[in-house]
C-alpha cells in the first residue's frame, strides 16, 4: 500500500523549474511522471541551486 507523500516543493516551483529547463511541454501533456531521470535529475539539481542562492542571499541580509 503506498502512502501519500507531501511534497517539498510548490507546483508553482516546478512548473517554474521545468520551463526554465525546457521540460514544461512534456509536463503539460504527460505530467511530471513523463519527464525523464536524467531531466528529473536535472529538476532537482536546479532546485538545490536556487535554494541555495536563496540561504546565501537571506543570510546576508541578516549580516547587513
């Protein structure tokens, strides 16, 4: 039995990652399910990359 996962991320972050990658045309018509591992891969690296430019920039905000 599988159990339903809360996701991390915001539709709206993943739609925004997938245009950025180019991907959002296999999204549309197939959902994530139809990306493939490599793009996948690719989807979350980005992710990381963003959140990380986000802690660097919040964080220096605090110092300033």
């Amino acid at each position: 039995m599988g159990r339903k996962r809360s996701g991390l991320m915001s539709d709206e972050l993943k739609w925004e990652l997938a245009k950025e990658l180019g991907v959002d045309h296999i999204v549309a018509r197939e959902g994530f399910g139809g990306v493939s591992s490599r793009d996948c891969g690719n989807l979350v690296k980005l992710a990381i990359m963003k959140a990380e430019q986000s802690l660097k920039s919040e964080n220096s905000r605090r110092q300033s």
